[in-house]
C-alpha cells in the first residue's frame, strides 16, 4: 500500500479510468516505452487478481502500424483484419486504424502512439475518428491510450479526453 502523499503510478491511473469507463486517455510521457510496458503488466496483474480473462491488448505506430501484444490481442487483431485478408496495411494511417479498432471486441485496450502529430488541421479524420470512438468505447469496456511527449488537444476532444501526465 502506498502513502497518500505518494503519488499514484500512471499505469494505476489508467486502470481506475478504465474501471470506471474512460474510453479515451492520453499518457504525456518522455519513455512511451515503459509506460507501455507498465500498462501491459498492469491489466495482466489485475486480470489475475480478479480471476478474469486477460483483455486484448494492440498497439499502433506510424512505423508498425496495428499489432498485437498480448496472445488474446493476436486472435482479436486476426478477426479485425479478416475483410482485408490479412493485410494489415490498412490500419497504415491512424484514421483508418481507428476505424478498425471500431469493430474491437468490449474490454479490448488500445494503445496509439505519437498520435499527437495526426492531429493537425491536414488531419480533421483523424481526430473525428477519434471522437466517433468515446461512445462505442464507453460503452463496451474498451480503452484507447495515447501516448505522446507532449499534449495539445484538438478542441473537438478537449472535453473528452483524460490527460496524465508521467514524468521521466
């Protein structure tokens, strides 16, 4: 148990959000990394401790696009990328990802990096894909986190996203 003037581990945020239905988090981080380590590990130890399933995990970069990290999020990255054959280049650009991650199923856990540079006035899909996502996403258990350096909401999400902050 921690002390109350200890100040509560980015990945323990994520999940009290999460367990009260936050559907959309921003992590402001410089090591993405570790946090995204930190996030995997946690809903694996509370899993176990509740006796319940593991949640799918995915990931998304610029680089890599959308993969799985955990075994349940390789079956649920299977079944989304069914239409297109396999092919994970439609998840390429991060509006399309988004859409695809439409079709995840509750309880699923997102994580999305850099997307602070999608963002953009060249960029209005990306964010309307986003804000589309905080409804179906409240109301299925599942979480989107993104994690950046630094955070300057699109005012279209301003009052939608939770933002935390970890620093190095």
């Amino acid at each position: 148990a921690s002390s109350k003037n200890e100040p509560r581990s980015i990945s323990a945020q994520v999940m009290d959000a999460r367990s009260v239905g936050t559907p959309l988090i921003v992590i402001e981080t410089p090591d993405p990394g570790s946090v995204n380590h930190d996030l995997v590990t946690a809903l694996a130890t509370i899993s176990n401790k509740a006796q319940s399933p593991t949640p799918p995990i995915l990931i998304w970069d610029a680089s890599s696009w959308m993969r799985a990290l955990n075994d349940e999020g390789v079956a649920v990255l299977e079944s989304l990328l069914e239409e297109s054959n396999g092919d994970n280049s439609i998840t390429a650009h991060p509006a399309e990802a988004v859409k695809v991650l439409q079709n995840a199923p509750p309880s699923t856990f997102i994580i999305m990096a850099n997307m602070h540079r999608f963002w953009g006035e060249d960029n209005p899909a990306v964010v309307q894909a986003l804000f589309n996502l905080r409804d179906q996403f409240k109301a299925t258990g599942r979480t989107l986190v993104m994690t950046m350096p630094d955070c300057r909401l699109p005012s279209e999400l301003k009052h939608d996203v939770m933002v935390l902050s970890e620093k190095l």
